[in-house]
C-alpha cells in the first residue's frame, strides 16, 4: 500500500473513532445533567402557612419548602427580620397571598423570584355550579348590608375620619405606667399619614368609661394644645393636636409620665393606621408597651387585622379558590423543570389533580352539610368581615359586627342598641366567635341578646393550630352547621383531611 492511501486510511479511522467517542461522551453528558435535574430539588419559601401547606401538596417530595411564619403569628403584623429576609433572598422562588393579606409583602411582590397566589392572582369563582346558592333574595332586607360593607372593605382614603362628631374618638386604651419617658410615634403607611393631624387626651385613670364623658369634653373644645415632632405630651385636662410633619415617614411625640400609676390615652383615630415598620408606644429601652385595657375590646391581637383596603383576601374559604391559587402554583413549579424531564412535569400534574379532586370532594361535601341547615338560619355573624367568600359559595348571609359597632370606641349605647335589633330581627341562632375566649364585646352582645355564642370559634385567617387546609374548612364548617341547626357530617369530613394529609406529608 503507497504511503498516500495509509495516510488517507489512518485519517478516516481516527475521524471515525472522534465521531464515536464524541457522540457515547455526549449521551453520558446529556444523560447525567437529565439525572442532575431529576434529582436535584429546588429550595421554595411560603410565607403563610396556608400557602405553605398548599405549595407542599403540589411541590415535587424532592423540593424543599420552607414556611416563612409559624402558625401563632399574625401574618397581619408580620415585620420580616433579617433571617426572615435571608430566606426569601435564597430561595428559588418565594410564594405568598400578597400584601393585601400579608403587608409585609408589599416590598417583596414586584420581585421575579416571587409568585402572588391571592386575590389579587385568581379570578374569584362565581359558584355558577351551585345551583343559586348565591341568590339570597328570600332573606328580605340584608341588600342593604352592602353599603355596610363598604365601610368595613374601603379604607383607602380615609374618607370617613373627617367627619368625627364633636368630641368623638375612635379608640381608647388603658396603660399601667412607670415614671419616666416614653415614645408614641405615626408613621406613614403607603406613602401617607392617614390624616395631617390628630386630636390625644392623657388622662390619668384607671377607668375608661369613667373617663369618657371628660374626654369627649376636651376632645370638642377648641382650647386644646398644639404640638409637633418631637413634641412633649403629658397627661392633661387639655386636648392635644398633634401635627404630623409630611416632609418626615414618621412622626414622634415625647410623653411624659410623672409618677407610675394607670393612664388612659384617648385618639380620634386607632393608633395601628399609623404603624407600618412598629409599634406606635416604646419605653426607653425601645420595647413595645402594650394597653392593659382598650376600647373598642378586640381581644388580644385582633385589634386593626381586617382592614384589608378594599380587597378581601380570605379566599380560600371557597374551595374552588383554593383550586385556582393550586393552578398558580402549578404553573410556576413546572417553569423550574426541564422540558426535557417529561416525568417531573407530568408528576406536578398529577399532584394538582389530586389536589383538585379533594378539594372538589370538599365543596360537595360542604354543601351537603348546609343543605341540614334550615333556610331562615343561614346567617354568619362574626366581628369582622372575613367569611364572604364561604357565604356567597354556599348560600349564607354573613354580618359583621363591625358594621354596626363601627371602628371606633362608639360602643355607645346606640350602637349597642342598633346591633341588638338586627340581631333580634335577623333572627340570628348564633354569633361565631374568631378567638377563644371570646372578647368581652361579643360575651356581652350575647347576653344582652340572649343568643348563644358557638362553643367553637371559627378560623378566618389560615389555618388551625394542628391541621391543613382541608381541616380548617371542615372544622369551620361543622362548628356553623351544628351552631345554626344542622347536622354535620364529621367523618366523612375527616376522610377528606387524611387524603389531603397523604399529598402534603
């Protein structure tokens, strides 16, 4: 053979064996990084529990999910601290209701790593499948609940508050003090005070209904003192107007305490419309002081939680919802898989559907059980406004007390007087209450009204202690039917708490 063809035939071999040797490396290489990203899961962050529990149900088993707040905190007041924020900086991707439920999300929600699932990500669901559920005409007279709730559901601009009467105030809480100095302080919220000024009384007593008729007084009179950012305020038979510099985020007043004892402080707005970043009254040492006594009485931590500016984010007590933040979830999760992992993806997939499936079961089984509940008895009386979404889905009217009560420390005999005779002529069977013990406004509107408060309160803000999300609603479910003179099925329930145990586990 010349020594051109053994030349020419070595060349063709050894670009033979390249073409191979490439092509087995590559399958080794495409192999791996498919098995690389079947196997490795990604790190997600829920910020409420709900949707905590609810991103674990349709999350790969691989995919670590972390829950931001622990089921004791109000997501309400939620003031993300450093560790907090850490977590939501590392994650993959971070999923929450949005600001509406959490405000604390309202700097969080424009990032790209976050996925809004609340009200404000669904299209809340007509419950055309019902079968009229939603047509409440037969109850006569609550259309006119409507205008009720808009002034519950639209604080935004605070149209309200300029118009107090002559020496109304809106809140009053009871402080026991030491000599010394202390901090009370208005922040803007949303880029705004909700009004320029304010009228505070300081009064030192240990009784606020005692108190009030001299509060009012000094309230109404124009003979009050004004002050301004950094300002001293002491207890006082004078009212002070408290100015709020515009140019500053927040507004400070020194109060002065000259001997311990117990100090009332009158407002002519709640004092929690000026928090967004802390606490409105510190000591010294920076640390929260809190009323041992307020009026109106919302009972520990339930003071200012369901403003919510217009839009109510309690969805999820409508299953279908709950459907429809699943299918948020579901898109998104499978935006961090390969297209070419057709396993995980169709995995995803069958998670959603069995979550979907039980959640369905729900609202089938929740209708079954209303349906024990005679008509005339279908009405929700709560303090706040926050079981909407469930009464239009199976056919109740739901009432807050709110309503009547009004915001403001107007628990007065007239607004006691107006909330009994709709309780008298709604012919309510009970009033549900959100927190065990029930504060003390709603054991005395049960007295004075004789109608019996639920033996269990219901859970308006995510869910229970022990459970999921299956549970809250069949516990809230059972509690109204069996307060409202139905009967409800609670094992049948329970079953669908273990399916829905076996997704999320």
């Amino acid at each position: 053979m010349s020594i051109f063809k053994r030349l020419l035939s070595n060349k063709t071999g050894s670009s033979k064996s390249i073409i191979k040797t490439s092509v087995i490396a590559g399958t080794i290489i495409f192999s791996g990084f498919g098995q690389d990203v079947m196997a490795k899961g990604k790190s997600y962050v829920a910020v409420e529990p709900l949707v905590c529990d609810l991103v674990k149900s349709i999350a790969l088993p691989s995919d670590e999910v972390t829950c931001l707040v622990d089921r004791k905190q109000d997501v309400h007041d939620l003031k993300i601290n450093p560790r907090q924020a850490q977590l939501l900086n590392s994650a993959d991707k971070v999923f929450t209701l949005g600001k509406e439920m959490t405000p604390s999300m309202r700097n969080w929600e424009n990032k790209k790593d976050t996925v809004v699932v609340g009200v404000s990500a669904i299209d809340v669901d007509d419950h055309s499948d019902h079968g009229g559920q939603d047509d409440h005409s037969d109850h006569g007279g609550h259309d006119d609940h409507a205008e009720h709730s808009a002034k519950v559901d639209d604080h935004s601009d605070h149209g309200g508050h300029d118009d107090h009467a002559e020496g109304a105030f809106e809140w009053a809480g009871k402080f026991q003090l030491s000599k010394g100095s202390y901090k009370w302080s208005f922040e803007k919220v949303d880029g705004e005070y909700a009004d320029p000024a304010m009228k505070m009384v300081i009064l030192k007593s240990n009784d606020i209904e005692g108190s009030e008729d001299l509060a009012k007084e000094l309230l109404g009179s124009k003979d009050s003192i004004s002050r301004k950012n950094n300002g001293t305020l002491i207890a006082s038979n004078k009212a002070f107007v408290l100015n709020f510099d515009q140019r500053k985020e927040s507004t400070v007043f020194n109060v002065d305490i000259k001997e311990d004892g117990e100090y009332i402080f009158f407002t002519e707005h709640m004092p929690f419309e000026f928090e967004a970043t802390q606490h409105f009254f510190k000591d010294v040492l920076n640390s929260d002081v809190e009323p041992i006594a307020q009026v109106p009485d919302e009972g520990e931590g339930h003071h200012h939680h369901h403003d919510h500016g217009g839009l109510d984010p309690h969805v999820w007590h409508d299953p279908h919802n709950i459907i429809k933040m699943g299918d948020v979830i579901s898109k998104s999760l499978k935006k961090d898989i390969s297209v070419f992992n057709r396993g995980d993806r169709k995995l995803i997939n069958e998670r959603f559907e069995k979550a979907d499936s039980i959640l369905e079961g729900l609202d089938r089984w929740i209708v079954e059980q209303v349906s024990s509940i005679p008509e005339e008895n279908r009405v929700i009386v709560s303090k706040h406004k926050a079981m909407e979404y469930y009464g239009d889905a199976f056919g109740f009217e739901t009432i807050s007390l709110l309503d009547f009560l009004g915001d403001s420390s107007s628990l007065r005999p007239d607004n006691i007087s107006s909330t009994l005779k709709m309780l008298d002529e709604e012919k309510v069977q009970a009033i549900f209450p959100e927190q065990i013990p029930a504060s003390k406004l709603l054991r005395n509107l049960s007295r004075q009204s004789s109608v019996p408060l639920a033996s269990n309160q219901i859970f308006v803000d995510g869910l229970m202690m022990d459970g999921n999300t299956v549970s809250v609603a069949v516990h809230n479910t059972c509690t109204i039917v069996d307060s409202l003179g139905g009967s409800c099925d609670k094992e049948s329930g329970s079953n669908l708490e273990s399916e829905w145990y076996k997704l999320s586990d």
